[in-house]
C-alpha cells in the first residue's frame, strides 16, 4: 500500500466535495423547471414526493456507511473474494429493499399523506409522481451500496462520475421532458427515473472488477460470520442515523413554536449546515477508507496517520467555514430570504452557525474513523449518550434563552458526540493490533 499523504487525502475527498455540490444544483432545476409551469400545486407536489422518498431512502443509508467500514477492511487485508462479496451482499439488500418498496408503495403512501397531509391538488399530483419514481428504488439504493464501495477502495473519482452523470441527465432530462414535450410533474418523475437508473448501471460498470473472477460465489456471499457482522455494523448506523436524524427533527418542531419567523430562519441557518456536511463529509470519507484499510492490515501506525491527516484537513475545512459563514453569512441570508423579519432573526443567530463547524468537526471526523474501523456499537452508544446529554440541554436551555437556548443546545449535541467518541478512540487502535 502506498503511503498517506495530504496529496493522497485531497484525492479521495475533492471528488466527493464536489459530488456534494452538485446536490442542491439539482434540486433547485427541479424547482426551477417545475415553477415554469406556472401554478403552485404542481412545485408543492414535486417538492413533497421527493421528500417522502428521500426519507424512504434514508433508512437505507447504512449500505453506504457499513460497505465501506466492511470493504475497506478487507481491502486492506488483501482478502479480493472478500472485497467482492461485500458489495454483493450490500447489493441483494438493496434489490430486495427496493422491490419491497415497489410491493408496499400503496400503504407507504397512504401512512406518508396521512403523516403530512396535502390539498387534494397538490396529493394527486405527489402520488402520480411517486407511482413513477418508486419503481427506481431497487436503483436508487444500489447506490449506497455501490457508492460505500467505491469509496473504500479510494475510487471517489468514479463516485463523483456517477454523480455528475445522474445529476446531469437528471437536469436535461427535466428541460426536455417538462418544457418541450409539457409533461408537467410526471415528466420530473420520469428524468429521474431514467437518471437513477442509468446512474446505477454507471456505477456497476465501474464495480465490475468485483463481478469477475467467480469471486462472487455463493459460499463467500453467504458466509454466516461475514452476514453476522454485516447486520451487526449495519443496524447499530441505522440507530445511530435514526437518532441523529430524531435530534435534528426535534429541532425544527421546537423552532416552530417560536414564531414564523424564527421557524423560517432556522430554516435558513440550517442550509450552512448541510453546507458544512458536504464539505466535511469528503474528509470523513477518506478517513473511512484509510482507517479501515489500517485495521484490515493490522497496522497501528497506518491507523494514527490516516487519523491525524485527514482530521488535519477536516480542521482547516471547519475553521474556514466558520470564517466564509461569519463574515459573508448575512450576504448569504439576504440571498435566501427576502422578508426582512427573516433576515433580522437569522442574523441574530448567526454567531451560532459561525460556531458550528469549529464545534462538530470533532464529531464529524470520529464518524468517519469509527466507520472505518466498524466501531459501530461505539458509535451507536455516544449517540445514545449525547442524545440523553441534548434533552437535559433543551430541557434546560430553551425555557432560559427560547431559540438561542436551542441553538445552544444543539451545540452541546456535536460537542458530546465528539467528546464521548474520542474518548473511544483507543478501541480503533486495539482492533487495528488485532
């Protein structure tokens, strides 16, 4: 294995940084193309389906986090039979989610519309874009699956490929198919069906080395200690994801209650966070993919360098954040909001987002680590830990302070994630010496 470097972490997480980028272009084409048509159900109707499918999807999103703790491991093991096999176990999960959906999508709409009810207009339209889009779902999660793959072996370039083609497509597809042949809604649906699905067959083709050789077998694929381990990492993420996800509802409904304009610049303020997750996120990923490769190699040494380089960068990204936030951050709320209640609120609470990266970087590095070495249980009980250690927060601080209390509390949330994690850290270090 070559040596780790800075260079060899920028070439890993720049592809992923920019892959990141391209997410909120795409939806704001969708937006974009789907307001042209001039009436307001059909914009609500694209932007309700693709929530309630993005959080389908999401309980899934363990596929991309575990394949890549998984994988990289044998990876850096030297195991090929193992490092193909993974992805062929992620992949059958994933088929067999996605045609689950397609069976069940009658009650999980109904249960979705029941949830967040729409006017009929507005219904009709979702569920004729949902009927179309959920038949991409065995594609759509195959994603993750192929996705956490690629990213354990180094190959972020081929991620960002995919990406740019499904995106892209996505994007031509929607001008064709809405503005010239006037498709309206079904016509979004559609462009990104044919997207998803193309996008996955992308990403196959770039695995490909992994369905040659016979390694795929059924006797590797069905090993009963690798499919143990397997549900083992995979459930403790998705509680973890499910908490964390818990913790950021939790915040938006508290935010509600403190007017329509502190709602709405909560709103706001939380799009420099996801901001900060996409640009993070692409350290967070070398991270995996070097940390694992060390515990599958057995190397201590390789483990401490992929940790510090990549925390090293991941450091820098959320100092500069903090810095472009503080003091372009009113430009920025000026640029997504036009109320002038909106934008008074939200600068108000800026200093708090200005804080944010400084403070969850911590966390969001140790994620990355931790998924690397399949700390999973770890990870699962900081989660609980810190989630415990938010309520007390909210508990507290909101009926004090009302919205900054809650800001503040969602501070504290980051900074016991990365307090309780680091002082786990070592458990990588004792797996990494076998």
């Amino acid at each position: 294995m070559t040596s780790i470097t800075h260079a060899r972490v920028l070439k890993i997480a720049g592809p992923i940084v920019i892959s990141n980028a391209t997410v909120p272009i795409l939806g704001a084409v969708d937006t974009g193309v789907v307001g042209q048509l001039g009436a307001a159900a059909p914009i609500g109707a694209v932007g309700i389906g693709a929530v309630i499918l993005a959080s389908l999807y999401w309980i899934f999103g363990f596929l991309r986090m575990g394949t890549t703790g998984l994988v990289s491991q044998a990876h850096g093991t030297g195991d090929g039979a193992e490092v193909s096999a993974g992805l062929m176990r992620a992949l059958i999960i994933a088929g067999g989610a996605g045609l689950a959906m397609i069976v069940l999508q009658v009650p999980l709409f109904a249960a979705a519309f029941a949830l967040a009810p729409a006017t009929p207009e507005v219904e009709a339209l979702a569920r004729s874009y949902l009927e179309i889009r959920i038949w991409g779902a065995p594609a759509t999660i195959s994603l993750y699956a192929l996705t956490g793959w690629l990213i354990a072996l180094e190959r972020t370039r081929a991620v960002l490929a995919v990406q740019l083609w499904m995106n892209g497509l996505n994007m031509g597809l929607d001008l064709w198919f809405v503005l010239g042949l006037g498709w309206g809604v079904e016509g979004v649906a559609v462009a990104t069906l044919i997207a998803e699905i193309s996008a996955a067959g992308l990403g196959v083709w770039f695995a490909r080395s992994a369905f040659a050789g016979g390694l795929w077998k059924a006797r590797a694929i069905l090993h009963r200690a690798r499919l143990t381990e397997m549900a083992r990492v995979n459930t403790d993420i998705m509680i973890r994801s499910v908490l964390l996800q818990a913790s950021f509802t939790s915040f938006m409904f508290l935010g509600a209650g403190q007017g329509d304009a502190t709602l709405a610049a909560n709103q706001v303020l939380m799009q420099f966070l996801s901001i900060t997750a996409f640009a993070l996120d692409g350290f967070a990923f070398a991270a995996e993919s070097l940390v694992g490769q060390a515990v599958g190699a057995r190397s201590v040494h390789r483990l401490r360098r992929a940790a510090r380089v990549s925390s090293e960068w991941g450091v820098g990204g959320a100092a500069l954040l903090a810095l472009a936030f503080w003091s372009a951050g009113p430009a920025i709320i000026d640029l997504m909001s036009t109320a002038p209640e909106v934008r008074e609120t939200a600068r108000a609470y800026l200093p708090w987002i200005a804080l944010a990266p400084v403070v969850g970087v911590a966390s969001w590095m140790l994620d990355g680590i931790f998924i690397g070495a399949t700390l999973t249980r770890e990870m699962r009980n900081a989660m609980v830990a810190s989630v415990a250690v938010y309520v007390g927060a909210l508990l507290v601080l909101v009926p004090l302070w009302g919205n900054h209390g809650l800001w503040a509390a969602l501070m504290v949330l980051n900074a016991t994630r990365g307090v309780t994690m680091a002082r786990l850290y070592p458990r990588a270090e004792e797996k990494a010496r076998g």
